[in-house]
C-alpha cells in the first residue's frame, strides 16, 4: 500500500517523548485518517483509536471518558489516543487543554494525535485554548509525485482529475468521476465544514461563489465583477468573508497582487485559485478532450495546476503565494519566503506574452524568476518538485 510522508512524519513525532499534540489537519478526502492508520501500524506501543464520526456519543463527556481509559494503560506504560474528526464536538479545545494539562502535570505519559478536516473549527479552538501545546502536521491533496506512484497517472490524468486518492479508481467514467467530486467533496466541504461551523446568512451564495471562482481559476476577477455574475450577493465585503471561509477549507481562494506595500497588496482584486484542479474540472463541466486541447482552457488548468502545488507547499514550507502586475507587465506567481522572493510564470502552449518576469527582476533583482514549460524547467518536472523554489 502507498505511504505518504505524513506516515513517516507521525511515526517520527510518536517515538519522540511526550512534548506536544499532534495534530493532523487537511481538506477533506486525502487520507488523514488512512496516513494515521499507517502510521500507528509502525509502532509497536499500546493504542487506542476513537472517532467523532457519531453525533450521537460524541462530547465533551466522551472525550474524558475516552481520555481516562488510554490513561488507565498509559499509567503502566506508553499509550497513544487517537481522536478523529475531533472538531465535530463542541468546545472539544477546553476539554483537550484540561485533560492535557492534568496529564503533563502527573507525569502520565499519554501521546495524543487528533485530526480534522475543517480547519475552520480546528484553528478556533486551537487559538483558544491550545496555544503552545500542539504542533500541526498537514495532509494536503495528493501532488503529481503520489498520484504517478501510487494510481500511475500521466501528466494530463493528473491535469484533469487532480488529487483526490478516492476518486482515482472513477477516472475511466468521468460522468461517475464528477458525481463522486460532487457528492463526497464539495458538497460536504460546504454543507458540513463551512455552513456548521461558521455563521453563513446566505448559503446558496457561498456555493454560487465556489462554482463561479473554481471555474474562473487562474484569472483575476474583482469582487465587483463576481456581484455581477451572482444573484442575490449582497455586497464585496460578504464576498471576501465567504472566499476567506472557502480558503480555510482548502477549496478555492483569491491571490492577491505582490507589492512591497501591504495596504495596496490586500485591497487588490483577487486571482482566484483552486487548491486542486479537479475543483475546476467539475466546476467547468467540460469534458476531459475540450480542457486539454483548447489551449486557453489547458493553460488555465496548467497554471491551477501550477497554483494547487504552490498552495500545497506552501503549508508545509511556510511561505506566501501572491501573483503580480504592474500595466501590461504580468507574473503568474510571486512567492516570499522572509526576504526571499520568486517569480513564477507558467508558459502551457498558448501565445502569452512573459515579459512580466523582466519588469519584475529589475524592479526586484535579489528575485529567483523561473519559467514553468520552458526548455529548462518543464511542467512535469516543477510538479514533481525537482525545482527549488527560493536561491
């Protein structure tokens, strides 16, 4: 069976002592739970594994009682609890502290690994009640690398289908592909970790602004724009809060242009971007020979392409993703990592003018500017990570 990194991540943080919680966090549907699964097969210590999957036994009162029983052995020897899905119970932070706390106070050395896919409700309680006592391992979706090794996708499967591990078996019936995308991803990514964990007046907005942003990936589209295409949208302040909402639940979000002022760089329209290519596949609801023959329509998913894997490592590399513009002067992507910088443009076949990494290295000369599809650095490669980002 395939093993991603996280495994290794989380078999490494359990065999060092108790320091902190782990917890695992990712959009939905790319095995965090299968990852923890793995990894628990890998040590040789006492475990015990508990979801939140229930409503009905899930609560603050279950997770203590869960919590005494792993302390029962852990008072003998090493213990690890696992709680899945952990941000489906209500002020569960409080109760993790408290618990937590008691533990390191009496020397029990109980390890704990939590997971959850809303990082909405995740990043609440853990800025309430957990600071300084977790470290956060991420499960983003699958990159180009795992989806060759593992379900030996070309580079074009990958384009069109993404990185959803559960949708790989479908890829041969794309109308089955597109229900599954539909019914097992979006639709719970919305109704369950959006609108039941935020305070959404106007759902039927929040999806109309997922469809309309995911099919316009890669291009730049104002809030004032997006009013026009919605019906009832109300005003651009409730269409930022909605994109923020989609962003943290690592669907869609909205680039903003680079400049060494922040003011300017927040009040810029954004350019939207999938966390993942299928999210524009199924929005566009075109079948796979139109987006990957059409050039305009391949080069928007070349460059989604390009941004899902940026939005990814991002995470994990703690840097961050704006594109750039100044007139006619355009670059598709500018990362900063401290005070280093990279200008990122994606060439996919379609006549584009790329004179926008110039401008920008004479504005910025200590930049890195790399040109994804070129000679030198083609797109499989940059997908499979064998480009550095950052000098």
């Amino acid at each position: 069976m395939f093993t991603r990194k996280l495994v290794s991540q989380l078999v490494a943080r359990m065999t060092e002592p108790r320091k902190f919680i782990q917890i695992v966090v990712g959009p939905r549907q790319t095995g965090k739970t299968t990852a923890v699964l793995q990894a628990l097969e890998k040590l040789n210590v006492p475990q015990l594994f508990v979801t939140a999957d229930d409503p009905n036994l899930a609560s603050s009162l279950w997770i203590r009682n869960e919590w005494e029983q792993a302390r029962t052995s852990a008072k003998s020897s090493e213990m690890i609890l696992i709680i899945d899905e952990i941000q489906k119970i209500t002020g569960w932070s409080s109760v993790v502290k408290l618990l937590w706390d008691e533990d390191s106070r009496l020397g029990i050395p109980l390890k704990v690994i939590l997971t959850g896919s809303s990082a909405l409700l995740l990043q609440k309680g853990l800025s309430e009640s957990l600071m300084g006592r977790f470290e956060i391992l991420y499960s983003p979706h699958w990159n180009f690398a795992e989806c060759q090794e593992a379900f030996d996708y070309s580079l074009d499967d990958f384009l069109f289908f993404g990185g959803y591990p559960g949708a790989a078996t479908l890829i041969k019936d794309e109308t089955r592909w597109a229900r599954y995308i539909g019914s097992s991803i979006v639709e719970p990514t919305i109704s369950q970790d959006i609108l039941m964990m935020e305070e959404v007046r106007k759902p039927a907005l929040l999806r109309s602004l997922f469809m309309l942003g995911s099919g316009f990936s890669a291009q730049e589209l104002s809030f004032t724009k997006m009013l026009g295409q919605l019906q009832d949208a109300g005003n651009t302040v409730t269409l930022a809060h909605y994109l923020d909402l989609l962003s943290k639940a690592s669907v869609l979000t909205g680039l903003q242009n680079y400049s060494g002022s922040k003011i300017r760089t927040r009040k810029s329209s954004p350019r939207l971007m999938v966390y993942d290519t299928s999210l524009l596949t199924y929005a566009h609801g075109t079948g796979r020979n139109r987006l990957l023959e059409v050039p305009t329509d391949k080069g928007r998913l070349v460059e989604s392409a390009v941004g899902a894997y940026l939005l990814a490592r991002s995470k994990e590399d703690g840097f961050e993703i704006y594109w750039w513009r100044e007139h006619s002067n355009e670059v598709d992507f500018v990362i900063k990592k401290g005070e280093k910088l990279t200008a990122i443009e994606v060439k996919s076949g379609q006549v584009k003018h790329i004179g926008g990494s110039l401008t920008f290295k004479k504005m910025y000369p200590n930049a890195l500017s790399l040109i994804v599809g070129s000679s030198n650095l083609s797109l499989s490669d940059f997908l499979l990570g064998k480009k550095n980002l950052f000098l």
